[in-house]
C-alpha cells in the first residue's frame, strides 16, 4: 500500500513540474526572425512579469489611426542586467515616453512582437534586450534563439 501512494506521489510531482515546463515556447515558436519591424510610438503600459515581461505601446500606422501593440520582453533579471529596471518601466509609463522598439513580428499576424532592443525619447539611450541577433536581420539564423536567463 505504501509503495503505490508513493508511486501516485511521485506521478503527481512529475505532471506538476511538467505542465509550467510544457507552456514556456521558444522564440522560432511565435515569432518570425525574418519579419523584423522598428515600431515608433508612446508607452501605455510596462508589465515586468515572469518568465517573460510585457510593453504596451500605441503606434500610428500608414493611415494615421492609433494601433495597439503588445511587445514581449525578455525576463526581468535580463532586463535589469541590461539596466532595464522598475525605476525605468515608471518613468516611461508615466510619461507615455516615445520609443523605438526593434522587434520581430508575431507568425500568427497579431499586433505583437518579440523586442530586441529599444530606443528612448532622447534617441541616446538604447537598452539592448537581449537574446536575439545584431542588425541589420538580414541573415535567417539556424536553430532556436537563446535569451540568456
């Protein structure tokens, strides 16, 4: 009897840990590295969550009308290496900060992205993200991309 409850114990533990690991995606998942897009607009919300936070921005398009995006952010502790942090994620929601985000597109055709780096309104600071090749994305790079956790 004791070593079946140890044996449905142990199942138990093993699909615990399974189901978080099974729904982390890679990048060559959900985004396309040979669709590369610099996005322009205004910062409306920063979510620096784990395992991957989010930047909220809205970006004017061809015809002039505001489109919502959603960019995917690499984990915080990057972010944060890479001088990211909350002090940052305040000031450029607060003020809805213009940025540029170099980015890849979503394969699905959704308004998100993969962000790869980002521009700050005064064109000086760049936050490099992390995980993704240098410009120009000329190349298709083989195999999965590796964000450095």
């Amino acid at each position: 009897m004791k070593k079946l409850q140890f044996l449905f114990s142990l199942g138990a533990c093993m699909v615990g840990t399974w189901i978080p690991m099974s729904a982390h995606h890679s990048f060559q998942a959900e985004y396309d590295d040979a669709k590369p897009i610099a996005l322009k607009g205004t910062v409306t919300k920063v979510s620096p969550d784990n395992p991957h936070g989010w930047l909220y921005m809205e970006v004017k398009n061809d015809k002039g009308r505001m489109i919502n995006w959603a960019v995917e952010l690499p984990p915080p502790n990057v972010l944060y290496r890479n001088g990211f942090d909350t002090s940052i994620y305040k000031a450029m929601e607060d003020t809805h900060e213009e940025i540029t985000v170099q980015a890849f597109l979503a394969k699905d055709g959704s308004k998100h992205a993969w962000a790869a780096g980002l521009t700050r309104g005064d064109g000086k600071t760049v936050i490099t993200l992390g995980g993704l090749p240098p410009q120009p994305y000329s190349a298709k790079p083989n195999g999965d991309r590796k964000v450095n956790h």
